[in-house]
C-alpha cells in the first residue's frame, strides 16, 4: 500500500511488540464528528488478506465518517509486518491482538469493538474472550478452523495434508504460505460452536448460491435479503438458545476475499452502516 492510496485521515505506522514490528493503519474518526468509540480489525488468511484490503478500507473509511477510530493490523508474518509465517503461532498473533487493542484503549475514544473477516472473524471470536468487546462484527466469519484450511488446501489440491488432522510435524504449504505445524494446530482447535459470544453480535454474510424455492417466494413478497446459509443459521440457533444476541444481515453478492478481481460489494457497506447504527 502506497500513500499515495491511502484514505483520507489514515496513519500508516508499525507497531512494536515483542516479536517485531507490526504494520497498522489508523483511520482517524471525521473532524467534526462526535467521537463514537474505536474498532480493531482482524484480517483473514493468506491472499483473502490482499483481496479483501479496498473493501476494508472503504468499511473503514465509513466507519471514521460515523466517529469510530479503526485500526488495522497485519498480523505476525503477514502482510507488511515482520516475521516469518513459517515461524507463527496462535500466541504470537493473539499477543498482536492485545497490543494493538491496548494501543486502542489509549486513543480514549469510547467502546472499543471487534471486527473480524473470514479467519479473522473466528480468531476475533477467540479474542473477544480475552478482552470482552463492546461488540462483535463478523464479515462472512470462518465456522471452523479446520474446514477453513481445508478449504485452502483442496484450493490447491493438497487436502491429503491434513487429512490426519493437527496433528501435522513438519510445515505445510497452505495458500501459498508455508505453515508451523504450531500454527496449524492452533486454527484446526478454532471451533465458532465452542466460542458463543459474551457480547452483541452483528453478522453480515454474502450468499451466492442460487435461488432456491424459499428464496423466491420471498423475492416475489418484496423481500430483497437471501436466507442465511444452513451452517451460519444453525450456528446463530446454538448461540441465541445460549444466551447471545445476534443480529443478522444476509446478502447476495460476490466473495470479494476470492475473486479474480478486487470486489466492491456496495450492499455490505450499507448494512454494516446499518448494523452499527442499529447496535
């Protein structure tokens, strides 16, 4: 990312933490705007990271206009941060989680809120059982550790590498990054079904399947929003008859974390505006 790209009110720097330097970008609350708290965005894995980055920092930018103070971070050996992925843990990204959310804190600006995106939504769920946030944002969050790096490797047709589970001795190329089997241990144990959340949840998810018979009767109603997917209802069922609050936004559009192209989905932007302004 260049300056020349970067939002307006955006600060690029590096953070210090006991493994190196890690590279954050904070996106000032709008001049003017009364300030309304802080949020700390969790990325995803590997090339979802590069993909998502416009949408991101557009949600960004929207957020600061509505007073809220972003922080971005790229975590241990992603990104531009230092460190080698091939040397990563599930401790040494958390601790990264916890400097940044401290380095939050100093801002004095309100509630401080999670915002995760794929992998990064379930390791935000993970997170927020350490430092119970104001809220919870999950982007299209990751169900399961496991499944998701799974899906990377049939990606790349590699599935066999795990198909005797964590309990992997040698790093392992996933997305084009070679893995610790440290670290690949640590995302296979992330499980959304164990982390029911302590606090608000807003979930806003993309759907591309088509159609099916439920769907149009809804769309021939005047009902524009797609049905959450069968996992990510079952899922929100589980956490609801525990006790969470969730608020849900189904969409159709684009996985822009995938896509040949970097994606705009204009119609998340405008339900997470939404989700926020309802919480």
């Amino acid at each position: 990312m260049t300056v020349d790209t970067l939002p307006f009110n955006a600060l690029p720097f590096f953070l210090n933490t006991d493994e190196g330097e890690r590279f954050c970008l904070y996106h000032e609350p709008e001049p003017g705007v009364q300030p309304r708290g802080t949020i700390l965005y969790v990325p995803p894995f590997a090339e979802e990271l590069n993909k998502s980055r416009r949408m991101v920092m557009l949600q960004a930018r929207a957020y600061a206009q509505a007073g809220f103070g972003v922080l971005q971070i790229d975590l241990y050996g992603c990104g531009d941060s230092s460190g080698d992925i091939g040397k990563a843990h599930g401790e040494i990204w958390l601790n990264d989680l916890e400097q940044a959310w401290r380095w939050l804190d100093q801002r004095n600006l309100g509630p401080r809120h999670l915002w995760g995106l794929r992998l990064g939504g379930l390791l935000a769920l993970h997170f927020a059982k350490r430092v119970n946030p104001a809220s919870l944002i999950l982007w299209q969050p990751a169900l399961s550790g496991r499944a998701h790096l799974n899906q990377f490797a049939r990606m790349q047709s590699a599935a066999r590498l795990f198909s005797t589970g964590p309990s992997v001795e040698q790093n392992t190329e996933i997305g084009g990054y070679l893995m610790s089997p440290s670290l690949s241990k640590a995302i296979h144990e992330l499980d959304a079904a164990k982390l029911t959340p302590g606090c608000p949840v807003q979930w806003l998810e993309l759907n591309t399947r088509i159609q099916d018979a439920a769907e149009d009767y809804a769309t021939a109603a005047g009902i524009s929003h797609p049905a959450l997917q069968p996992a990510s209802a079952l899922l929100i069922t589980r956490w609801r008859d525990a006790g969470a609050t969730v608020h849900t936004w189904s969409l159709h559009g684009d996985p822009f974390w995938s896509s040949a192209e970097i994606g705009i989905v204009p119609d998340l932007l405008a339900a997470t505006a939404q989700a926020m302004e309802s919480a």
